[in-house]
C-alpha cells in the first residue's frame, strides 16, 4: 500500500498486560545510578518526585544520553500514520490531597479478583487512601488511570478501570514510588499499567508541558508500537522488566519493549511547520522515547495526557503534518550504546546496575508459632502482627529471586544481603542444589545487618526465612540483594542486555 493512500491515524491497544509469571521479581531501589558530584544544583532544578515532574532524577525517564549510537533497525509502515495523541489509549494523571476519602475497587464483574502483578495474586479489593474527585479513565478497553498520591510517594496505576453503577471496578492495580526509576526493579517488577510494567503516566507528554514556551520537552517520552515494530525475541530489553503477554508469538519486528528509539543528532527539524511537532522531534533528538506498550496498525504513537486539548492537527487533516510524522518514523532508530549519561539536572552519572533482586512474596509455610506473616506490597515485606512469640517461616516458591534475563544472579559473582526489617523482625536466605544439597546459608540478619557472599555454582533452589518479633509489636521482614561488583565492572552494562 503506498504511504499516500494509508488512512488517517487510528490507534488501538493491543494484548493484555504482561503475563504475570514472565519474570519472577520485586523491590526497592538500591542505588542504580550514581551522581558524580558536582559543585551544586541548579537552582531552577525541578523538583523530581511531585506531582508535575514524577520520578527521580536519575530515573531513565529523566536521563539524558550522551553520544549515543544508533541501530539499522527502522520502524516499518503498518495500516495508519505514526501520531502523537491523548484520548482513547492515553491516560489522565489525577492528583490526591491529604483531604481525599478513601476508595475501595472491586474487581470487573465474573473476574476473579483485581491482579495484583507484584503480589502475584487476585485481590479480593484494593482500598485506595485517598481518591481524588474526577477520576476518569481512558475510554479505550485499558482504560488507563494514574493517581499520583504526593503525601504517600506513590504512583498508584489502574488497567481497565471502570465504574459500574456507582462502584470503582478493575482488572489490574500496581504501585510505583513517586521518587523512584519510573520502571520496575527486578524484584518489584510490575510497577503500572503499561505491557513493559511501567505506570502509565511514565514519559507521557503532560498538559502544563504543552504551551511552556520550551523548544522540546525535558524527559524521554512514551511510545508505543505495533506488532510489525515490536521482536519475538528478545521481547523485551533492559530497562524493562515484561512486556506484552503474546510478544513471542504475535511480534515480527525487530524492536524489543524497552528499547530507547531516538532520531540522530543532526536530523532536520526546521522544515517542520507543526511546532507541536517540531517540539517532539527535538525531544527524540534529545532524550528519545522509549517502547512501552503495543498497539494494532499504527507504526508508531506518543502519547499525551489526557485533558491536555493537545491537537496535533488542529479540526482538519494536514497533509504536511502527516508526512512529516512519516519522515521521523523512518528516520528513528534504536539506541544501542552510549558513552554517558546525564541525569534531570543536566549533571554526569556513572550507571550502576545494582538492583534488588529478592521479593517477599509467594506461598509461606510456618515453621514454628503463628500467626502467618503476609507479603504487603506497599511495604515489600512481610508484616507479622504482634506477636509475643518468635514466629519462624519459609518460602520456597522460587518467585522470591529475579529471573530476568539482565539480572539474574550470576554464579561465581559477590552478593550482599540486606535486611529491612522493624519491630526485631530477621531475614535468612538459603540456597540448594538439585538434590538438596546446601550450597550457603545466612545467618539471621536483623535490620541494617548484611551478609556478603559468592553465589554458588549449581544453585537450583532458594529458601527465605522470615523471623518475626517477639515484642508484642508489629514486625516486618523485607531486605535486598544486590549484585556487590565493583562499579568499575558494571558501569556501561545497561543497554541491549
């Protein structure tokens, strides 16, 4: 079909969210980037965290590349034009106050509850704490909602949102912190509504953005793409962390989600007329946009906040406009090293890949004493009640350590164990071969406490214990592990892994 013939731009999802045993995973942000420091900040920096610019600085959302270099691989034509837009697949971005009444969401009627991808489990209901009047999801069958809650530090992201004669129902809910990477970690591996786990609000172009007078925008922006863009295999790439359910049988492209897609530094934008697009154009020269979700027949599309009135066209189809969406597709290419990175604020960063790779969730089995502790997501623990007892348990569920392609534990490489724990909770970790022979046990680590440690060669199984307090207080047991490399080893491990 030739390019002048192709209908106007139409955009629709495609595919459920990841499926959720694609990647064993969750939490905590130990340090992924490290700052070189510098004599001071700037002092107009925004203020990374809030409601207007989510995330950290050091967040790939908020990064900038330095010198990066380009692929061959090209984003292929499909049934419509690339577009930038809100609406239909886009998502609003709804601001909770302190004086917000909770909400609780049920979940879609016949559903057998409302998933919860890091909690791997369907929740009977999601009890948000503050709901903000004028909730409105996407009125696409995602129906994307992302309610930033500034007092909690959290993003909470809602898929197929609805409400149905007066009550709030879903078909997903994921958590993401308001200050964090604004992509999953290897533990807490599901952090939104978007297929690579990533909130929805993630790199979308927001309202008080698009008349700000700026040439282009200061953050990578969200691009979806569909099946003749997206690869079988890998399906997914570093920084994400899953990807659409179907990638491996449906995509026949050669672009993973995650992939950063940037246009080279010296493409042309001065024969762009649309300054709404001029704008764009220099933000993927700048900063890029990184794969995040699938559609069905648009090659590809960024999208915008909804509520925005960002008309890319104006009332009537514009030709020029058009073809010059179609100039950038076919100039756009993948990002497959770089020789830096700066962060939000413009300031150099050694990148580090020193991601938590244990989660406390899965099936737990008592050891000694009651009651059972449960996983509570938004902690990324389990939380014992009090208990004047010592109560011991395990999980051997193997949803506990990161499988993820790029993170995986590595025999014959340092680790370090932390535990996060409160209330004389402790956290032991134990690892087997095939036949159940012990390859390294921990001690008992209180909170703050740590144990470094080879990973051994022919792992096969993995046990946490949880060992709750015996104050007659509440008490949690979370931790970390993190790869304990020398950074000089790591840094520049992070694209195409």
């Amino acid at each position: 079909m030739k390019l002048s013939s192709l209908p106007r731009p139409q955009v629709r999802a495609g595919g459920r969210r990841g499926h959720p045993w694609l990647c064993a995973l969750s939490v905590a942000v130990s340090a992924w980037w490290i700052a070189v420091p510098a004599a001071h900040a700037q002092s107009n920096a925004p203020v990374w965290g809030s409601f207007e610019t989510p995330f950290a600085a050091h967040s790939p959302w908020n990064m900038r590349p330095v010198a990066p270099v380009l692929g061959t691989a090209t984003v292929p034509t499909s049934q419509y034009y690339p577009t930038l837009a809100e609406g239909t697949w886009s998502t609003g971005v709804f601001r909770a106050l302190v004086t917000d009444p909770p909400m609780t969401v049920y979940p879609l009627t016949g559903a057998a509850g409302v998933w919860d991808p890091d909690m791997e489990a369907n929740r009977a209901s999601v009890t948000i704490p503050r709901w903000p009047a004028g909730v409105t999801p996407s009125t696409g069958s995602d129906g994307h909602a992302d309610i930033i809650d500034v007092d909690m530090g959290i993003v909470h992201s809602f898929f197929r949102l609805k409400l149905d004669n007066g009550v709030w129902r879903a078909g997903q809910y994921a958590w993401a912190p308001l200050l964090g990477r604004g992509f999953g970690e290897p533990a807490h591996y599901y952090q939104g509504a978007r297929a690579v786990g990533v909130p929805a609000i993630g790199g979308v172009i927001r309202r008080h953005e698009v008349d700000d007078g700026q040439a282009y925008y200061r953050h990578a922006l969200a691009m979806s793409l569909t099946y003749n863009g997206l690869s079988p295999a890998p399906t997914y790439i570093f920084p994400a962390t899953s990807a659409d359910a179907t990638a491996a049988t449906q995509n026949t492209g050669s672009i993973p989600q995650g992939a950063l897609l940037m246009l080279p530094p010296d493409y042309d934008t001065s024969t762009i007329q649309n300054l709404k697009l001029r704008k764009v154009a220099e933000t993927l020269k700048r900063y890029g946009g990184y794969a995040v979700d699938r559609n069905t027949g648009t090659p590809f599309v960024i999208y915008v906040e909804n509520g925005s009135n960002f008309k890319l066209m104006g009332e009537t189809w514009d030709n020029e406009t058009a073809n010059q969406l179609e100039r950038m597709r076919a100039a756009l290419r993948q990002v497959v090293s770089v020789s830096g990175w700066l962060d939000g604020n413009g300031q150099p960063l050694i990148p580090e890949q020193r991601l938590n790779l244990l989660s406390m969730r899965g099936q737990w089995y008592l050891q000694r004493s009651a009651p059972l502790g449960t996983f509570e997501t938004w902690k990324q623990a389990v939380v014992f009640p009090a208990t004047a007892t010592d109560v011991v348990q395990v999980n051997y569920s193997a949803r506990t350590i990161s499988n993820i392609a790029w993170a995986a534990p590595v025999a014959g490489q340092p680790y370090r164990l932390t535990s996060r724990s409160t209330g004389g909770g402790r956290l032991k970790l134990a690892l087997y071969d095939s036949v159940g022979v012990k390859l390294y046990e921990s001690p008992e680590l209180a909170n703050e406490e740590y144990a470094d440690f080879i990973w051994p060669t022919g792992q096969a199984r993995v046990a946490v214990y949880a060992y709750s307090g015996s104050s007659g207080v509440q008490s949690t047991v979370g931790g970390t592990l993190i790869s304990n490399q020398p950074l000089t080893e790591m840094s520049g491990k992070i694209l195409m892994k």
